[in-house]
C-alpha cells in the first residue's frame, strides 16, 4: 500500500500562517534528533514508523505522505505577534516559527484512533525571557489538544489533553539562524471509536459509518508583556483559539461486508493491482481504455483521477447504496445480449453477442464449471462511472439509447499460432477513440479472475464504502510495466505485452 500525500490547503489569519510541508526541513529535523538521541527512554514513541514518516530520521527527509490507516503530516507555523497599536509608539513585532509534526494510525478491526504530537521551534525573535511562547505551560488562554469533532468518538465532540515529554513553554532570543531554546515537545493523545454509526438501523453504507475527523486546536500565548510606550502599558492583539487547517478523516464502520467494524483513512485511495501475467487480455482491455480513449483517457488510472466503488446488493436484495440501484442493473444495460444477428453477421448495435473466436482458457480454473463467453466492461459495473448507471441513480457519465453499443468493441481471441490478442470487434463499427467505455467479448475465467480478489480481499481490506475512490493498475507501474513498447500516438494501438 504506497503512501499519497494529503490533499489540504493552506490558512491562517492576519498574525498568523500555516503551511502544509511536503517534508520535515533540515533544522527541524536536527533538533529532533539531537533531543531524541538524548532523552530517547523518556520520550513517547511515534505511532507511525515508517520510513518515510520516522522521526528524527538520517538521509530521506521524512514526508507528508498517507496510507488507509497511517497519516504522517508536517507544517510549519509562523506567528508574528503584534502589540496593540497606541498613537504615536512605534510597531512592535515579533516572530516566531514552529515546526508540527502530527501523525495519526488507526486499527482497520478495531476502534483506537492513535495521534502523536512532535513540536520543534525554528524561530524566536522575542528578546531573551522566560516563557515567551506557550501553548500550555500553566497559562489558562494557551492550549494545544487533540481534537476528536463526532459523537462517536468516545468523549464526544471534543479535544483532550494530549500526554506531552517536554514543557510547551519557549524561551525567546536568537543565535545566529538558531533559536536559544531549541528543546522539543513530544506528546500523545488516543481517542476511541464508540460504536456509533449514522443509522445502525439501515443497510446502506452511509447509515452503517461515520466520520470522525481528527486534528490539533491551539491557541499560542506569551508571558512576555510588550514593551511599554513611556508610561503607557501594552499589551498583544488577541487573537481567537485556532485549528490547524489538515485534518485527518477517520471514518469507522459497521458494514456486514467487510466483516469485523473498524475504521479507516478515507481521505486515501487504494490502488487494485491487475494481475497481468494470469490475466493479460483482461488487463490489457482496461489499459486500452485508460490510455486510448479520448473522454476517458487516464481514468482510474491513478488516485488523481479514481473510480467510484457502486457496491452491489446484499445476497437478501437489501442495497448498500444510497440510492438503492444494483450494480447489476448496470451490467445489464452494458452487456445486454442477443441471440440474433444479421445474415451478413453484423451485431445489432445496442446488444452484446458472443464472438465465436473469443478464447477459452481452461487451465486457468478447471473443476466442474466450464469456460464460457462473458461481457467484460470497463469502467466496471461496481462504479459511479460506469455508462450503465443512470444519471438520476448518481451516474457520472451514463450511456446514451445504445448503452454498451457505444464503447470501444474488442473480443480477446487466439491467432492460428495459440497467441493470445485483443483485438477489434469487426461485427461492430470500428472505434473512433472518441467512445468513453470498452466492451470486450473474453473467457469468463479471464474476465471474473482479474477481478475475483476484488470483492473478496480488496473491497472489504480496504473496507470501501459507497462511493469511494480507488484507482486500477493493469500492470502499468513505472520501471515495471507490461506496456512500455505500447503507444496510443498513432490511430491504430498494436502493441505486445511483455513481462517487465
């Protein structure tokens, strides 16, 4: 499961600004090594470690990456801290950077959402003092918290103490680029999932969850009094209480589908793996959409461009989606088939007719069910894009009156020499490219195969939910590609797969 990076935006106020880091910088990385090398024994152990997330971590800076059940996020916030202004004294400003790293692991089976704090300071032009920056430390405004925002989480809507090894209060002065007190601050912080869904009474997936988004409150604070204009006290602007702007979407779930309840990161995408090597025509039909075809070209080829999973119904008919249509239904509209055809052999244009040529593969299953001719499509009848969908049903780009009659037509045949080859449907008209769907005429074995982990392991592994995002790989990773002598440049794709 490869990290992604976290998809947020910057924010702030006037006196203040965060900012999303793609990485740890090098001071802060410093600092957090020389202390953890020191107190290491005293210090809480993150939660995430992994590579690209470890703390105090030697080479590879540490990222702001994401799995469906780690979060590793660093930001930095800058505040300038701004006295009141009186007419006539002159501007105080000071300034003051901190380095965040904030990291979030839940439990798939299980109900703990565990956080870990580290904070770093990078800056402090506040003159030497005690206490010139606190988010705690005894001040009663100042405060840093872990914050839990549902009525799931098992104190409530709410923040809580996060358990912190070092003090939250910084000493000002600089030396040189390097702030005088550069100790850090290292805490945690666990909230429970309680068992509430949205309807524990429904059988649709949007009942059977619910969002628990998890992120930091603040608010910085200072012991430090400006300094005085003649006689005249100063004091700062007030600011109100803040929240970093990234938070992390916990979503848990009590869905029958993916057996024990528990809770996943549902802001990342998984990716579904082809398994090109045993199931080639299969991968090589979703990579022709995903490369060839013009409205479709990328889609769901990557988790910038996903699918949308349309779980099926319940083995009783109960649905799982919100708007209660069944993924079948949309495979019907696709792959509705026909047993008649035009004397010449031309196959009528709305319908699927089983081509005479599509290859069997019986070494793949064997037993007692035979191959047959099946109606592979992509996208897949268990997506939000699939043509078969309606739009009133949520479709994102539902077919027109000839349904599957309007993708891209290919049957997976064996040439004279026992080669296996997508190639063009020839009893339907030929492809234009401009088509935003495949439909292919495959081995049943082949068609089911490539997507038989799916519904089995991954869907419910992934514990996926109606609606959301995952992409497919047919065998396409950089450096590891099956089609890397394949071109869609010219108007006709002939290519070979070949075993990277």
């Amino acid at each position: 499961m490869p990290p992604q990076t976290i998809r947020s935006a910057d924010g702030g106020n006037a006196n203040m600004k965060m900012t999303l880091l793609d990485h740890a910088s090098p001071l802060a990385t410093k600092l957090a090594a020389k202390q953890r090398n020191a107190f290491a024994p005293s210090m809480p152990d993150p939660v995430v470690d992994k590579p690209w997330c470890r703390p105090a971590a030697n080479g590879a800076p540490q990222q702001s990456l994401m799995t469906r059940t780690e979060a590793c996020l660093f930001w930095r916030l800058e505040i300038t801290w701004q006295a009141v202004d009186i007419p006539g004294a002159p501007k105080v400003n000071y300034e003051t950077d901190f380095e965040f790293q904030y990291q979030v692991k839940v439990d798939k089976k299980g109900d703990t959402i565990k956080t870990w704090t580290q904070v770093t300071p990078l800056k402090n032009t506040f003159p030497d003092g005690d206490r010139s920056v606190l988010f705690g430390a005894g001040n009663p405004k100042a405060m840093l918290e872990s914050m839990c925002n549902s009525k799931a989480c098992d104190n409530g809507a709410g923040s809580q103490d996060i358990d912190f090894y070092g003090t939250l209060d910084w000493d000002g002065g600089m030396t040189g680029s390097i702030p005088n007190d550069t100790h850090i601050a290292t805490g945690t912080a666990t909230h429970k999932w309680n068992g509430d869904v949205n309807d524990a009474s429904s059988t649709k997936d949007e009942d059977l969850s619910i969002d628990m988004p998890t992120y930091l409150v603040y608010n910085a604070e200072s012991d430090i009094p400006p300094p005085p204009f003649g006689s005249k006290k100063r004091e700062w602007k007030d600011y109100p209480p803040a929240r970093f702007n990234w938070q992390i979407d916990v979503r848990c779930d009590k869905v029958p589908s993916n057996g024990t309840p528990g809770c996943v990161l549902a802001e990342y995408v998984p990716e579904y793996t082809i398994h090109a090597a045993k199931y080639p025509a299969a991968a090589a039909h979703i990579w022709l959409i995903q490369n060839k075809s013009k409205p479709s070209k990328g889609l769901g080829a990557s988790w910038q461009s996903p699918l949308h999973y349309h779980p099926g119904h319940y083995t009783n008919g109960d649905p799982r989606v919100a708007s209660g249509w069944d993924k079948e239904a949309s495979r019907k509209v696709m792959c509705g088939k026909t047993q008649v055809k035009r004397a010449d052999g031309w196959a009528p244009k709305k319908l699927f007719l089983n081509h005479p040529k599509t290859a069997m593969h019986p070494e793949i299953q064997g037993g007692p069910n035979p191959d047959q001719v099946s109606c592979d499509e992509f996208p897949f009848a268990a997506t939000y894009e699939s043509p078969g969908l309606p739009k009133d049903k949520g479709g994102k780009m539902p077919a027109g009156k000839n349904r599957g009659g309007e993708c891209i037509q290919t049957v997976a045949a064996k040439t004279d020499d026992g080669s296996d080859h997508l190639l063009d449907d020839t009893r339907y008209d030929a492809p234009t490219w401009d088509e935003t769907c495949g439909r292919s005429s495959m081995s049943k074995y082949i068609n089911s195969g490539a997507m038989s982990s799916f519904g089995n392991t991954f869907a419910p592994g992934m514990r996926l939910l109606d609606q959301d995002e995952y992409w497919v790989n047919p065998g396409n990773t950089p450096g590891m590609s099956w089609f890397s002598g394949c071109s869609t440049s010219t108007p006709e794709v002939i290519c070979t797969m070949s075993k990277p």
